[in-house]
C-alpha cells in the first residue's frame, strides 16, 4: 500500500472485503515463533496507510474479525482525519473497529454519506446532526452507539434523506422504552419528523414497531389464563381520515385478536363541514372495534389495574 500513495496519489475510492484472513497486520499482537514461522511470506499491512490517500472520496472496510492477535486488523475512526475529502464511509461487521463518532467532525464539511453497521463504535449520532451535506446516515447494530430522536431540532441534519439507527436510540424503529411516559413525546418527536419538508426524516409510520421493555420496572406478566389478553405493551400509529395518532396495544396469540388502549391523536379532530370528516367517522370506527377491556385506558394499565379488568371483563 505504501506502493499506492506513491503511484496513486489521487485515487479516489477503496474497497476492503474479508481483509481479516490469510493478512497480517503491523499494529496487529506480535505472533509467537512458530506463528511467525508459518507467515513469513505473508505481506504485512499498515491500515494507517489510507490517511495517505488525501483525494479518497469513498472507504468501504467490511469484514474485519477480531481475532486478537497478529491477523487482525485493528482501526479507529481517527483514522480518517487525513482524508479531508471523504464523502461516502462503509464499515461493515467490523469488530476490530474502535471509536467515537464524535471524532468525525473533521468531515464534517464533506462527508454525504455514513454507514457502519455491526461495529462496535460509540457516541451519540446527533454529533453529526449539523453535518451541512450528509444525506444518508445508518448507524444500526452498533451496540454502544446511543441518542434520543427527540432532540432533533428543525434545523438539524438539513439534507438527509435516509436514517436508519440502532433499537437502543429512544424513538428509533425497533427501540422498545424503559418508561411508559416517555412514548408520548417520542411520538410527538417522530410525527414532527414525518411532516418535516424537505426531507422527511421518518416516511412510514406503520414500519414503526415500539414497545415496553421487558427491562422496564412497569413491565408485568401476564395472567396466565387461556383467552385472556396480555397486557398492551406493544405500540402502533393509526390514522382516521388526515388525522393522526398513536395507542399501545396487545396482540393475543391465543384468539389472533388485537385488543388495543384508547388513541391519543396527535392532530386535532376534523371540522363537521371537512369534506374528510365522514371518512374519518369511518375510518375512526373501524379502528375502534379492537378496543375491548382497556376502553378508557390511554396507556397501559398498571398490574393491579389489569388483574382488575381480567376480572371485570372475563368475570374471573
């Protein structure tokens, strides 16, 4: 590679696949006699080297195991502070990869496209949110990374078009809460970023699939008698009409049937002389027929609450 920054001084693009086997790595542990025996003609790399390319527009890394020992090639995000012209990162199932994202401001005036997945890099992905060109960002499966969506401002991340984070950012697509009260102001957070122009940040809010942590110290069990519904912790949004809400709900694996909580609308109610008010009188009806035992709960019943209404209900 060395060859490279000599020949190829301009070179804009470099991809790495699977660069973990059969190599050895200078920063790597040093191997033991009979391992440096069996790999004397292996060629040695330097993945340092890359600052070198100072023209790259484009770094895939994938496939990197760690391997904790010679064979294994070890980076940092800090790597990339001597490529001041990157504008598109893949790191995928890097293990060996280290750092934090935050170290990736010095690209911040470049950098369009970002997307490591299975790593384990750290930090909090709004330090990128006043990136001015990125427009893809897909941080998932990187098990430290945190953050909470509902500190996007309006002015934040301006060009993106995709975003895609891991289940342990509040309001992602998988996250599941460790509060009940925090699901009203992550709704509110993802509903405002749907309706954010240009871009939207969240395009389908049916693709999201939140739930109660069964973590939480509100989570419960529940009663183990045959036919009746488990508590609501699962989430979903519904729409009546043009407006727009959210409701926990549970889905009883027994019977197939969704009993759900009451909605809490995140727009007001149509006017009456609103030609889309019958359709959401319609609509809004046809939403309302799983709404059973919680009718009148807006959020999950507390344990004594739930045994109270098996017992109510199913006349237990």
């Amino acid at each position: 590679m060395i060859a490279m920054t000599t020949a190829l001084p301009h070179l804009q693009q470099i991809r790495l696949h699977d660069i973990g086997h059969g190599n050895k790595y200078c920063d790597g542990k040093d191997p033991d006699e009979e391992e440096a025996a069996s790999t004397a003609n292996w060629t040695t790399y330097e993945i340092q080297m890359i600052s070198k390319f100072t023209k790259l527009r484009s770094l895939a890394i994938n496939g990197t195991p760690l391997m904790e020992d010679f064979r294994s090639l070890k980076w940092d995000l800090n790597t990339l502070t001597g490529l001041p012209s990157l504008k598109e990162l893949t790191a995928v199932s890097n293990a060996s990869l280290k750092g934090n994202i935050k170290s990736m401001s010095v690209l911040k005036d470049t950098l369009e496209k970002v997307y490591i997945r299975h790593c384990k890099i750290e930090g909090d992905f709004m330090d990128l949110a006043a990136f001015p060109r990125l427009k893809s960002l897909d941080l998932t499966k990187c098990s430290v990374m945190t953050g909470d969506m509902r500190e996007i401002g309006d002015n934040d991340f301006p060009k993106l078009e995709e975003l895609d984070l891991g289940e342990r950012v509040i309001g992602t697509q998988y996250h599941q809460f460790q509060r009940i009260s925090d699901v009203a102001s992550a709704a509110e957070s993802v509903y405002r970023l749907k309706q954010r122009d240009p871009p939207p940040l969240i395009r389908n809010l049916d693709c999201i699939y939140w739930r109660l942590s069964r973590d939480s110290p509100e989570w419960y069990d529940r009663n183990c008698e045959n036919g009746h519904p488990p508590p609501p912790f699962a989430i979903n949004f519904v729409r009546a009409g043009s407006r727009v809400g959210w409701r926990w709900k549970a889905f009883n694996t027994y019977s197939g049937l969704t009993n759900a909580c009451e909605i809490n609308w995140l727009d007001p109610e149509p006017d009456r002389e609103n030609s889309d008010y019958d359709v959401y009188i319609r609509e809004l009806q046809s939403i309302q027929e799983d709404v059973f035992c919680f009718e009148g709960f807006h959020q999950p019943p507390t344990e004594e609450e739930y045994k109270q209404v098996c017992e109510e209900y199913y006349g237990i």
